[in-house]
C-alpha cells in the first residue's frame, strides 16, 4: 500500500470490515486497511512505515505484547479487551487476533493483527449494567431490586431506619444512598462503627465532651452527632452498646437533645439516624441484652438485606465488575477467569459476602500475571477447597441453564446476551451450538 496503483492484496484487505495491518520484522507497519482507518479514526498514509506502539499506543504495548508474543511462541494469539488511543485521544476497546507471516520458504518475515471495534458492545454492557445498579450497589436479585425500589421513599422520611444484614451484605452503602437520596445530602454523613470501640470512648465518640470532661480533655470536642448535624449519622453494629449507653441513645432519640461528657446543660440536634446489626436483634431483645423500648424506637423503617448465597444470580454480575475496577486500578488487561477458577466462585457460599468476594477478586488480580485469572490465582483456603457439582456434566448443566436464563430474560436477543456474559455473540452462537440449546 506505499504508493501507486492498488494491488488484489490491497482490495481484498480493504474489503474486511475488520480493521487489519501488517508488519515487519522490524515492527513497522506495511499494510493498513480502510477498516482499520475508520476504527482507528489513523490515516493510513500516517500509520504505514512506523513501528505500531507508536501509533496505537495500546493497553498491552508496554507489556504483554500480543504480536510478541506470536513471533515468540509462534503461534496466533487472541486477546479480548485491549484499548487503544485514536488521534482524538478517545480510548478504544478492541479484541485482537495475530499471526505470523511467512514467504514461499516459510520464513518469517512479518506479523498480521486483525482487530475488532467492541464500543457498541461496551457500550450495551454498560447499558445492562445501569439497569442493575443502583447508588454503588449491583443486583438483579428481585429481593435486592425491592430495596432499590423503596429506598426513594424511606429517603424522603426522617424517622430512624434499620438495617440488617450479615457482615459484608452492604449495610454502610444502603445507608449512604438512603443519605445521597435524602434531602439532607448536602450536609454530612457521618459514620460511627460502634463494635469497633470501648463502651466509655463510644460514648464520648457519640456526644462529644467539653474541656475539663477527663484528665487529658483540654478543649471541647464535638461528637459524631454534633459533626452531622443537618446530616444523617449512620451507626453500624449498634447491639454493642452498652445498657447504660442504649439509655442515653434511646434518649436522643426520643428528644433530639444529647449532653457532652462534662457538659451542664443539653443540646439540640438535628439529625436523621439509621443503624444497622448484624445479629438477631428481635432474640437479643427477648434474651435482655438490647432494651426493647429501643429496639422499638430505631426500628421504624426496616430494611432487611439478603445474604449472598441468597442471590446467587449476583454473583457472575459481582465478579465483573470488580474484575474491571481491580484490573484498571493494576494497569492489567485480563479478559477473565479459566474455567476451573469460575467454577469455584459460582460455586462458594461467601460467609463474608459481597465484602470477601471483593476481597477475593483484589486477591486474584494482584497475583494474576496471564490474559486470565486461573485456580493458583485465588487465595488459599475456603475458596479453593469448595466442593464443585459432581462431574463435566453438571457444570454443562450450569452453564446451560445460565445461558438460557439470560435469552429469556432478553427475549432471545443473543446480542444482548452474549453482552450481558461477557462475551461476543458469534462465541454465544458456539456455545449454544456446544451446549445443544435451541432459540
């Protein structure tokens, strides 16, 4: 393609609809096709001649090379979900494939990469991502989706919410939307870990204490209330407080006054409270551990979360999207996770949640050192030792009804499924046709 008239080669590349270029043995381009000047937004006249890191300045040119690694192991390549940088500066997601070329002695006297624009699926991604996402938290759970459906309503209200849920569940993010909803989102969310503390700091990390309160109290400091004040304070693992300390939270609560430690006289608050447990309340209160008449006061509005191992059709969404946030915050390009290492996290009942499946996935990406995360990858312990469904047929079996769950679920959009999984559609398409699933 460097001058003159063009060749059958050059008419046939040009008639690909994926973008396709050539190189040397010296890494310079030698061939650009016209579906590769449209994706790319390159002229071809300023793409032919130079070396392709200088033009593409791709996610793996650094390291990780694709067509790198073809002439060394040379054999053809694919990897899913690299970026390039066109001339606007706007990054491109694309999946490549590269192979050798050789001459009529079987030489190697080049490479070839073909690459194709996954903006359009990325962008449905995102699209489908949006529709299960709500204020930072993700479900298609239809318990989940409930919540996301009255938080609007118990935001509008600033009478004291519960919530409950095992450690990990998400309790501290349904608090935040519930804030960032409210009409208080202006002023401040203010956070009390009430396990985290001894009962006379949690008390003085609650209201606050005025100089001369204690030995080292040298000057006034506000407490958790006095610092949310217009605002929401969220107090998390609220069954430790103390009986003396569940009095004088009940008495807040009742009268929106506190008195800081040494104070003389009360102040006035305005603050919405939400809390949140992750132990049977009702059985604590029946066991006389949690004052009933305060059990009765915070819950008003009620939000109960579900466990993980509840809504299993979270967890692939779940691993996605931390697989992205981890995998960009690493600067890795990893595509995802070999059959073995999915199996186990589908298949692991996470007594930590959401918290240790996110803990899992920092895990796996931090070691991982290939295009996808394998079984050595995951951290040692409950995960690795989870027992898979017996046999290749019952993880067929899984996969199929997953597959099939999401055709239904898009009307047998296979564009929109094969989005949804991750994958391109004609992969769909092999899959389907592996698995004998008819649509």
């Amino acid at each position: 393609m460097l001058g003159g008239p063009p060749t059958v080669r050059d008419t046939i590349l040009d008639s690909i609809t994926e973008g396709v270029f050539t190189i040397d043995n010296e890494w310079r381009i030698t061939s650009f096709n016209r579906a590769a000047e449209k994706i790319t937004r390159i002229k071809r006249d300023a793409a032919i001649g130079q070396r392709c890191c200088d033009v593409f300045h791709a996610s793996i040119c650094e390291s990780g090379c694709a067509m790198r690694r073809t002439f060394e192991t040379q054999r053809s390549h694919e990897r899913k979900h690299i970026y390039i940088v066109d001339s606007s500066g706007r990054r491109i997601p694309l999946s490549i494939t590269t192979s050798l070329l050789r001459d009529s002695e079987s030489r190697i006297i080049g490479g070839v990469e073909t690459f194709r624009d996954l903006s359009a699926e990325e962008e449905l991604r995102r699209e489908l991502h949006q529709q299960v996402s709500y204020h930072e938290m993700i479900s298609k759970n239809p318990r989940m989706q409930g919540i996301f459906a009255t938080l609007p309503t118990i935001a509008k209200s600033d009478s004291t919410a519960l919530i409950e849920g095992e450690s990990g569940t998400g309790k501290e993010l349904v608090a935040r939307a519930i804030h960032e909803l409210s009409h208080r989102r202006q002023k401040p969310l203010i956070i009390l870990n009430c396990g985290a503390l001894p009962d006379p700091l949690l008390e003085s990390e609650l209201f606050g204490y005025q100089s001369g309160a204690f030995t080292d109290a040298r000057r006034d400091k506000p407490g958790r209330v006095g610092l949310a004040e217009g605002g929401t304070l969220f107090l998390d693992e609220i069954v430790e407080f103390s009986p003396a300390l569940q009095v004088k939270l009940l008495r807040f609560l009742q009268e929106r006054t506190y008195e800081p430690l040494g104070a003389t006289k009360s102040f006035s608050a305005n603050v919405r409270v939400i809390a949140a447990h992750n132990r049977n309340l009702e059985q604590l209160v029946h066991e006389g551990r949690f004052r009933e008449d305060l059990y009765y006061r915070i819950n008003v509005l009620r939000i109960s979360l579900p466990p993980l191992r509840e809504r299993r059709e979270d967890i692939p969404l779940l691993i996605d999207h931390f697989l992205t946030h981890f995998s960009g915050l690493q600067d890795k390009t990893i595509t995802g996770f070999s059959p073995e290492a999915l199996s186990r996290l589908l298949s692991y009942d996470y007594p930590g949640n959401v918290r240790e499946l996110q803990n899992i996935i920092e895990h796996a990406v931090v070691l991982c050192n290939s295009p996808e995360i394998t079984l050595r990858d995951l951290p040692s312990g409950p995960v690795q030792d989870t027992q898979l469904p017996s046999g290749l047929a019952s993880l067929r079996s899984m996969e199929r009804s997953q597959i099939i769950q999401l055709l239904n679920k898009h009307h047998g959009n296979r564009t929109r499924a094969a989005a949804e999984l991750g994958m391109h559609p004609t992969t769909l398409w092999r899959r389907m046709k592996r698995l004998q699933i008819n649509y």
